[in-house]
C-alpha cells in the first residue's frame, strides 16, 4: 500500500519550494528569442520580484527540441543558450532554470542553471535523470502527459537513486482525448504524497497540442482561473511562460501570459496561498 512521504525542502539557487516557505514562482518567456530578450524580460522579472519581495526563479529554453514542426524555432542551441542564460543570471540575480534533452547537456548546464528540468515526455528517461542527479543541482522533472500521479514515484526514485534528494515535481496536465489536456486537481496532492515541493505548470496545462496547423495552439485566456485552483489545492509553486507581446512569441505563443499582467496575478495567487496555509 502506498505511503505518504514528509515534504521536502528544495531549492532553486536561493529560491526554496517547500513546507514553511512563500509560495515560489517560475516565470519567464517558452524559449530565449535573442541575448538582448532574455535579459530585458529578465530584468523586468527581476524588478517584479524586487518590488513584491515574492520569490522567483527565471526559466527560459536554450533548444525546444520537440517542437511539433521542423520548420519551428528552436533556440540557439546549447553553448550560445548558456552564455546567454549566465548573462541573464549576472544581470538580474535570479535563479535560472533551463530545461536538458539529453544526458551530454546535463553537466555543461548545471555549470549556469540553479535548477535543471526534465521535459515531460522525457520524464521516464533513465539516462537523462541519472545525468540531471549526479549534477548535484536542484532536478525539476515534468510529470508525463501519460502519467497517473502516483505512477511518478519511480521516476523520483530513479532521481533519488542516483544521489538527489534536491527533486521537485511539475504538474503539467493529462492527455484528454485527442489534441487537449486537463488537470485533475486530485493530482497536485497526490503528487505532494510523493515527497516532493509540487510545481503547477499553467501554461503548458492550456496546451492543445498539434491542434494548429503544424503547430501547437492553446488557451491563454484560461491561465487566471486554473492558476488560482492549483493553489487552492496547495502547491508550492506556479510556473508560467510570460512574454511582452505573446502573439509574437517564437514559441507557445498561445499560452503565454502578457508581461503587464503577471504582478496583479502574483498578488492574486499570494492572496489565496495565504488563506490555505493560514492556521
């Protein structure tokens, strides 16, 4: 029979996700368009996190390896991408958090990155959490479309089992049918029971994959109210892809959330983490 584990407290550079801590955000743009875009918009992340005082840790994607078309914008690759994100890093004081595709990448990324993530598809992937763990930095690790929660205790054990305890697992919805997703809130929770500071993934929750025309669409419009539910089911952090101008974004534009908007829903979503912790 499945038993509940304590949970941990894990960080992310200066960031703690975790029993006794803020609720912690990840924010940033889906994949780094340029050296000058990813300080800019880190830079005003930065000034949001100074003037709220809400923890934050910057995401941003050097290579989006799986992006439903050849033809898609992948980023600048592995060695420009790191540059790029230790400017960000010295410009800004965030933690980074980047994303690894493939074992190779893990050591040279865990010389910038607080935090290194394991995309979702890719979360079963011996070889690549072994590489993430023996890093020793912070491992994020995407719960499988095709996953059942609880299903992600063996992939925290492969983690575990490789010498980390420093694991966070991110929500980032189901499989529903064809070209949709859904989150069943009963998973944040479950996850939780694994041991592990749970991280709700908004934006990629509003994904309907391959539903545009070799491109994946989404429902921004949506980010609000399913944010606001994942914290009332108690996770430890919220992670949304955030952009200036979202219909120009090289990736997920379809799911971004507007740069101007960000703060009134930090506050928002501060307010409830609140109220569910109160006591």
């Amino acid at each position: 029979m499945f038993e509940a584990a304590p949970v941990a407290i894990v960080p992310a550079g200066d960031v703690w996700f975790g029993p006794g801590h803020p609720l912690g955000f990840v924010l940033g743009p889906c994949v780094i368009e340029s050296a000058a875009h990813a300080v800019d918009i880190g830079l005003a992340i930065a000034d949001l996190a100074r003037r709220t005082g809400y923890p934050v840790v910057f995401k941003a994607s050097y290579d989006k390896a799986n992006r439903t078309s050849l033809a898609s914008f992948r980023g600048p690759g592995l060695a420009e991408g790191l540059r790029i994100l230790a400017a960000v890093k010295a410009r800004t004081g965030l933690p980074i958090l980047t994303d690894i595709h493939e074992p190779a990448h893990a050591a040279p990324a865990a010389e910038v990155a607080d935090v290194l993530q394991i995309p979702a598809f890719l979360c079963r992937q011996t070889d690549l959490l072994a590489a993430a763990a023996r890093t020793g930095r912070t491992v994020n690790v995407k719960k499988g479309q095709f996953l059942a929660p609880k299903d992600m205790r063996h992939v925290v054990a492969k983690l575990r089992d490789s010498g980390t305890s420093r694991v966070l697992i991110t929500e980032r919805g189901t499989s529903f049918g064809y070209n949709n997703l859904v989150v069943d809130m009963r998973a944040l929770p479950m996850l939780r029971e694994l041991g592990c500071p749970v991280i709700f993934d908004v934006t990629h929750s509003l994904q309907l994959p391959g539903a545009g025309d070799g491109v994946t669409t989404g429902l921004a419009e949506y980010i609000q109210p399913l944010a606001q539910a994942g914290v009332g089911a108690g996770v430890d952090g919220v992670f949304m892809e955030v952009h200036e101008d979202p219909a120009r974004a090289k990736s997920d534009a379809a799911n971004a959330l507007s740069l101007d908007l960000v703060e009134p829903l930090l506050h928002r979503l501060v307010a409830i983490d609140r109220v569910v912790h109160r006591g």
